[in-house]
C-alpha cells in the first residue's frame, strides 16, 4: 500500500451509472484515501485525464468504443499511466487483447465476493508502482543530464548508465549495461576495490576516495569516485575525472617545496596556514611562529608600512579572485631583499575562494643589476655625449649599431651609410688593421674585455692614432647581447711620446759622450799625475787630484741624471725600512749613522727608490762633513752651527721617518736657509764647494715620475728635512681596486 496521507485519483469509466457510482462509493470506503470520478464515456474519460489521475478503471463495453480502445489512448498519451480492467464480460480472448495493449491489470466483476477489495488493492499497487517508476525516471533524466559520471550497479552489473559516466571510460551507454565493473578498471584496482572499497560499502553503506579509472584505448586516468546503496541493494557509483587535480596539486607541492621560493597557504582573509622551509629559514623562524598570523604582520615584512600595505592589498584583491602581483622588499635573519611577489586565488566548483597561495622568488641581485645597467647607461649616454671620445655599438656578430658624432665627424660621413655595416669594414680602420679588429670583436663576443691601440683613418685619409677598449654588455643571464666600443685620439701623446724617445736617444748618446770621451782623457789624466806624484812633491798636485775628482763625481750625476727616465717602471710592495738601510750601506762612513723610525711598505719602482734615497744619504754625508770640518777651524757654512755645539764631536745623524701619505729623511746637519729651499731642486745648485748639484735634481726627478711630492724643511735637529709625500700604500690600492 502506499503511504497514508498520499491522495490516490482514480477515473472510473462506465457506461452505467448506478454501477459507475456503486464502484466508487464501495473504492473509497476501502481506502480513505481514493478520490473517485466517473465518466460514462470515453471521450468525457479523456478529457479529465489531464487533470491529475494516478489510475483509470475502466469497463470493456462503452456506447462509443470499448475499454480497450480507450486503454490503446491512454497508452498513447500516458504511457505509464496505471489502467485496470474492470469488466463484466470475462474471456481469454479479452484478457490476451488487454495485455497486448498494455493493460496493468485485469479484473473481473462479480468474481470474487470481496471483488471491491481486491480492485482496491490493485489500485494501490499499481499506483505505488507507478509514483516509484516515475520518480525513478525523474532522477534517471536528472542523471542523465548531469555532467558528472553516475551509474547504477546491480550485483556488480552496470543496470543503469548515463552519457557522461560511459564517455569518461571512453564507451557508449550501451557498451556498459550488463557488463560487470571490473571492466573499467586495472587489474591491480580491481583487487583494491573488492578487498577494501566494497566491503566498506557494505559496512557503512558508502565510500568517498579516489581510484585509478581504465578507458577503452587502454589509458587509465584519476577518479574522484563516491559509492553508495540504495534500499534496494542497488550500487549507486559517481566518478569525476581529478587528474587535472591531481596534476595541480603536485605542481603546488613542487612549487611548495621549491628551495629558491618563498611559498605559503592562507585563508582568504590572509592568516597563514602553511609556510615552506626555504621562507621560514630565510625568515630564521619556526612553522608556528608564523601560522594564525596575518601574513602582513609575520616578519618577513617588518621592513616597514610600505611593504605591509602591499601585503594587505595583495590579500584583497586575491579575495577578490585576482591574481595580484608586484614588487615588495622583505626581511630576513640578517639582510633584507626584494622579492616578485604574488597573491593567487585558489576557488572550488562554485568558484568561491578557499584559499590564497602567497609567492615569492628573491629578485635582489636582479634589480642590482638593473640599476648598474641604468647608471652603464648613464655612463654611455654621458660617454657618446663626450666630444673627446669615439663610441660605438655593436652587435655580437660584430655589425655597427649606432656610432657617435665624435666618430662620424672623424669619418665626414652619414650614420646611414657605416650602421649595419660590419665594424672591421667601416672606413675607420685601414685595411692592414682589419684582422686585428675582427679578432678583439670575437674576444668580446666571448665575454672578455679587451684593450686596444691602434690606427684610424679620418676624412682626409690620414692615421689618426687611439687607444679604446670593447666592452660585452650581458643579461641577467650572462650571455653577450652588444659590444661597446669606445676610444679616445692619442695622436698628440703619441707624438710626445716620440719625441721623448727621440730626446731620450739623445740624452743616451749624451751619456755615451760622457762616459767614454770625457772618462777617457779623465783617466789618462789621473795616471800622469799619479806618475808626477811619484817623481814630483808638490801642494799643486793635490790640486789638481782634487780637480780630477770633482770632475768624476760631475761625470757620474750627469750620467745618473740622463738615464733618469720620465716613466718609472712596474711598480711593486717595496719595504721602506729594509731599503734604506741597503742604501745606507752605499754611501756610509764612520762618523755617520742611521735612524729607522718608519715602518710598513709602499708603491714604487724599486730600483729608483733606491737612487732617490742614495742621492738623499749622500747629500747629508756630504753636509754633515762640511760642518764638521768647520768646527775644526774652517769658515762655517751658511754662517751658523745650526744647533751644533761647540763640543760636538761632528758626527752626522740621518733619519728615515714616517709621515702622513708618505715619508722622510732628515739630518742634523747645517740646514739649508729658508730663502734657498725652493732652488735646491735645480740641476747644478750645491751648497758645498764638493758637490756637483746635480743629486736633489734627480731626486726631484723621481719624484715627478711617480707622481709624488716633495718639499724641504728645518729638521727637528736644526738641519735638513726632505719630505716626500703622496706615496700609496699597498692597502690603499687595494680599496681604491
């Protein structure tokens, strides 16, 4: 029977009306719930079936047709609709033509003494059949324009199977009713499945995970895959292919895992679920430290408001379902960086947001080389503005870009007709130059820096002489994208620089001159009078030997002074303390002495040092001695003992001392007036009738070759004080590199 409170309506059609009225009086005491109406002809039965009836009940013979012509209508009109047979007139041959056309049931009147209570109950099977059916049917049509996958399974066979379950394996509908599951799975699946899925779908009626799925062309594919059993005992199964998901979700855990970037999961109003290793070491900070925070208030972004605004942006427009990106500065454990930082959605079917996925990939060492390109820019902008400069770019094959209007005033010629020309090709460079350029051009491809000088040729195709450099200009990535090549005229320079080669041939065979034909007669000289001294007493000969060496010692400094040239040599970490005391041993006596006060090393081309110090130690040898022989009689010198006093022994006292940026020698010698200081440096100036004047001029001279300074002083003893100053220390080279 149905359920109690569901109305039954029920058409009963017969052409007499005291029995049409005594069967509906009789139905509906049976059942309260039947609620009769009653036609006496077919066509008034017809007409009411379209007001809602749940069952006709119907005699065979009508005044315009018969009971199974009005059931082969119905059966048009309501294929399922319930119709019972209730009839006077009983035969087989009714009965077989009231099946054929589709009759629910057959009864016959007056056959059974309880006829009314058995019309009644069959009334209500049919009914309760039908509503079953119907709802059964709604749900299939439901199913079957479902996008999801369901099936209906009967003792492990497909009963029932809409288009999206059966195209998700890759079959038709039909290809899968009546065939057992197994068909749709692996092997190894299929054993999973019989030995946990569905003896827990009979334990606790369903199952909800995810299975591998088999299709026809032998693919197999991830399954969302729900389970469960109706009252029946049938198998109701739903699949969704999650494969896409799957993938995403492995991508994310690869993502999350990866150890160059900060990745975290927060809910969509930015508190933080989960954190990766590489964010939480960077931020030198455990997992729950950070979890239950707004992401804008962890440390990473406590380098100020500005970044935690565009946390907090971030956040809104990812909960909007934007993806929101840009560039923010973050803190670690011990430095700060800038990171590419991005807030994505993560939506459900119904596309609302879940979650939010917080990235971040450090940029820092970017972004520094962004700016050293700038200011490079800068620089080349600066440098093809300079009118004393020849800058061009290059492609990496070694084709002219662009070219500056330095060069092109130097060619006389259009920028159009040398760009794209290759660079060892323009007018520029004289064929026998060519090789070369194209040579240094594959050097710099390679990522090398090369320097060059060479010849250009200019308007009116005479060789203009330069010295330039190319320079690989690299991406982020390091390969060579351009070349930069710039150069600056050395004409002039050059020419000087000849013309000191060919003064510097001059002064050699200057020296040459000195040295063979001045020594030569010095020398035959000096043997006659040693021959004179030997046969001849005579306070003229020690005049004259006194004349001899004088004109040595003058021979000597004009040699040092020619062979000084204006360039210095390498330079190298000269130890200031060990090379004036090897100097020292030169030019010592014993009544001399050396003081070492000063400490370290410095810059400069030792084997001129030791000429400098030589010509300092000598030049206060030499003056010391003159005051002492004045403290023996002679007229003093300058007018003065400088600080000597009458009881000094006349022993001469040179220091080495330290000064800022440089150093000095000093003595306690006599001095040099104030008024004479500045003419000390000139070639032939002495104060001594000894000395040739010429050993401050070449100290002046190494000097000047290394770009040093040097100046004269009373020392703290009343006598000379040389000051050198300028010099460069090793250590400072180093932070000037």
């Amino acid at each position: 029977m149905s359920e109690s409170g569901d109305e039954i309506r029920v058409l009963h059609v017969d052409d007499d009306p005291d029995v049409a009225d005594l069967t509906a009086i009789s139905l509906e005491r049976q059942d309260e719930r039947f609620v009769v109406e009653t036609a006496h002809d077919t066509g008034t039965a017809l007409d009411r079936l379209d007001d809602g009836v749940d069952c006709v009940v119907s005699d065979y013979e009508m005044p315009d047709g018969t009971g199974i012509e009005l059931l082969e209508t119905v059966r048009d009109r309501y294929p399922d609709l319930p119709f019972v047979l209730f009839t006077g007139k009983g035969s087989e041959s009714v009965a077989s033509e009231a099946i054929s056309a589709g009759v629910t049931d057959y009864l016959q009147k007056g056959a059974h003494a309880d006829g009314y209570a058995i019309l009644a109950n069959r009334i209500d099977n049919a009914v309760d059949r039908y509503r079953v059916d119907r709802e059964r049917r709604r749900h299939l049509d439901a199913i079957e324009t479902a996008q999801e996958g369901i099936a209906i399974l009967d003792d492990g066979e497909f009963v029932y199977v809409n288009e999206a379950y059966a195209s998700l394996y890759g079959y038709d509908p039909d290809d899968l009713v009546g065939e057992g599951w197994e068909r749709i799975y692996p092997d190894d699946e299929t054993e999973m499945i019989r030995e946990e899925v569905l003896p827990t779908v009979r334990a606790e009626g369903k199952w909800h995970g995810e299975t591998t799925g088999l299709r026809a062309d032998g693919s197999t594919f991830v399954e969302d895959h729900r389970l469960a059993t109706t009252d029946r005992g049938e198998l109701i199964c739903s699949v969704r292919d999650v494969s896409d998901r799957r993938e995403r979700t492995r991508q994310f855990e690869a993502v999350f895992d990866n150890a160059y970037t900060f990745v975290g999961l927060l809910d969509p109003d930015g508190t933080v679920r989960e954190a990766n290793r590489t964010a939480l070491e960077f931020g030198g900070v455990d997992r729950e430290t950070v979890v239950g925070k707004p992401l804008w208030e962890t440390c990473w972004f406590a380098t100020g408001e500005r970044a935690r605004a565009t946390v907090r942006e971030a956040v809104r427009q990812a909960r909007s379902g934007d993806l929101f990106r840009d560039e923010v500065r973050v803190q670690g454990t011990d430095r700060e960086a800038i990171i590419d930082f991005s807030v994505r959605p993560i939506t459900d079917e119904r596309g609302e947001v879940t979650s939010l996925v917080p990235e971040g990939r450090e940029i820092t060492e970017r972004k520094r080389r962004e700016r050293e390109l700038q200011r490079s820019e800068r620089r080349l902008e600066a440098v093809f503005e300079d009118p004393k400069m020849l800058v061009g770019v290059l492609s990496t094959d070694g084709r002219l870009r662009k070219a500056n209007r330095t060069a092109m005033e130097l060619l006389d010629a259009d920028h159009e007709d040398v760009v794209g020309v290759p660079f060892p090709e323009t007018p520029w460079w004289p064929e026998e130059s060519r090789a070369d350029v194209r040579e240094w051009i594959e050097r710099a491809a390679d990522g090398e820096y090369v320097e060059f000088e060479a010849d250009h040729v200019d308007s009116g195709t005479e060789n203009r002489s330069v010295s330039g450099t190319i320079r690989p200009v690299t991406d982020e990535s390091g390969t060579v994208v351009s070349l930069i090549v710039s150069a600056r005229d050395i004409t002039e320079r050059r020419e000087h620089e000849r013309a000191l080669s060919r003064r510097n041939e001059r002064l050699d065979e200057f020296a040459s001159v000195v040295s063979h034909d001045l020594r030569n007669p010095l020398n035959v000289a000096s043997g006659h009078l040693a021959v004179a001294r030997r046969e001849v007493e005579s306070d003229h000969l020690d005049e004259t030997a006194h004349a001899l060496e004088r004109m040595d010692d003058l021979i000597e400094d004009l040699l040092t002074l020619a062979k000084t040239d204006d360039r210095v040599g390498d330079f190298e970490t000269v130890d200031l303390a060990a090379a004036a005391r090897d100097c020292w041993r030169n030019v010592s006596s014993p009544d001399t002495s050396l003081h070492v006060e000063a400490e370290g090393a410095i810059r400069a081309d030792r084997s001129q040092l030791q000429q400098l110090f030589e010509n300092l130690f000598r030049n206060s040898v030499e003056h010391g001695s003159t005051s002492s022989r004045t403290q023996s009689g002679d007229t003093v010198e300058h007018g003065s003992t400088n600080g000597r006093s009458e009881t000094d022994d006349g022993s001469t006292n040179v220091t080495v001392g330290e000064l800022p940026g440089g150093f000095y020698v000093a003595d306690d010698g006599p001095g040099i007036p104030e008024e004479e200081r500045e003419r000390v440096f000139e070639s032939g100036y002495s104060t001594s009738t000894d000395g040739t004047g010429f050993g401050l001029s070449i100290v002046s001279k190494i000097v000047e070759t290394h770009d040093w300074t040097v100046d004269v002083v009373e020392s703290d003893g009343g006598g000379t004080r040389v000051e050198i100053t300028g010099v460069t220390r090793p250590s400072e080279r180093q932070s000037a590199a």
